[in-house]
C-alpha cells in the first residue's frame, strides 16, 4: 500500500485548482505526488486514518462517507502539496555539475524567473493551506468508525523564505535606528 498514489496526474487539470501541462511525464510528477502523501497528507492524517484511504478503494464493504472525503477534500489538498512541491523544483536539474535549469534550445523562451516562481509558491501555499483546514476541520468519523486527529492536523505549512538582510546604517558611529527608538 506504501507506493499506492492517491492522485494521478489527470487530477490536476481535472480538479481544476492549478495551471498544468498534459506534456509533463507522470514520472517527473509521481515522486511529488508520494512525497506530497508522505510528508504532507499522513502527518496531518495519522497513521490509522491514513492507511485507511490507501485501502478505501478496494475495502469491503465499500466506505462510502470515507470515499466522499477522499474525492472532496483529500484530493483537494493533495493535488495543491504535490504542485507546491512539483512547481518549486520544476525545470531543475541535479548533475555533476551542481543544481542546473534547462534551456530551451531554440530560444524561445525564457525560464520564470525565482521571483516569479516564489509568488506562486506563496498562492500555492495559501490554496492548501485553506484546503488543509476544510479537510481536517470536521471530525474524523466515516462510516461509522471514528479516528483520532493528529498533533498536526490543522497545522497550516508555509513557503521557505530567505530570511531579509536588515542593513544597519551607521552615522558618525551611532546606530540610526537605535537613536530612532531611543527618542
């Protein structure tokens, strides 16, 4: 059940959530999708829960309640984590060399900018945050069995920001900004 994917790439332009290209291979998406189940669906879950939805499909008799959870709100969270994670690493390359980007051989285009990515990320970031909320924020009672919510559940995630240089400006050897508090 380990390697058992609960999302497929066809569920990211179905579910209508992200922009998404029909041309990427699902290898290149697979490994986000796992890692997105991995460490951000079972966390959030539990174990016991968790396990349940990768048997769900195939469980007799059929878990109807719990069905509806995964197709409503657990696909919706999951394709938004395995995007954040697809989009954030998307057109790098790990080689010999070091971290690498494709070009476009033609010239056509151009790669987005980090910027431009982050922005995305962020947005990205605040629709499976919201997403998140609406999936843990009823109890976790399906079918008449009842289980237990994780420490994390409810924990929104958040992009990983290069922390800001804060420059100090130093005039006649004060501090500006501790004479601005100071007054």
């Amino acid at each position: 059940m380990a390697d058992t994917l609960l999302i497929t790439k066809a569920d990211f332009t179905g579910a209508n959530l992200v922009k998404f290209s029909q041309n990427i291979a699902e290898d290149q998406l697979n490994l986000h999708i796992h890692a997105a189940q991995e460490y951000d669906l079972e966390p959030r879950l539990g174990e016991e829960l968790y396990n349940a939805i990768l048997g769900a499909e195939t469980a007799f008799p059929l878990r109807p309640e719990l069905l509806v959870f995964i197709n409503k709100k657990v696909k919706r969270y999951l394709v938004l984590a395995a995007y954040r994670r697809f989009i954030s690493a998307h057109g790098l390359n790990v080689t010999q060399f070091g971290l690498t980007k494709t070009a476009d051989p033609q010239g056509t285009f151009n790669q987005a900018e980090a910027q431009e990515r982050a922005i995305i990320t962020r947005q990205i970031d605040a629709d499976a945050n919201v997403a998140l909320l609406k999936m843990t924020s009823a109890p976790f009672t399906f079918d008449g069995l009842s289980y237990e919510k994780a420490n994390k559940a409810g924990n929104v995630s958040a992009s990983i920001r290069a922390p800001k240089r804060r420059n100090k400006i130093f005039v006649y050897g004060t501090n500006i900004y501790s004479d601005l508090i100071n007054r």
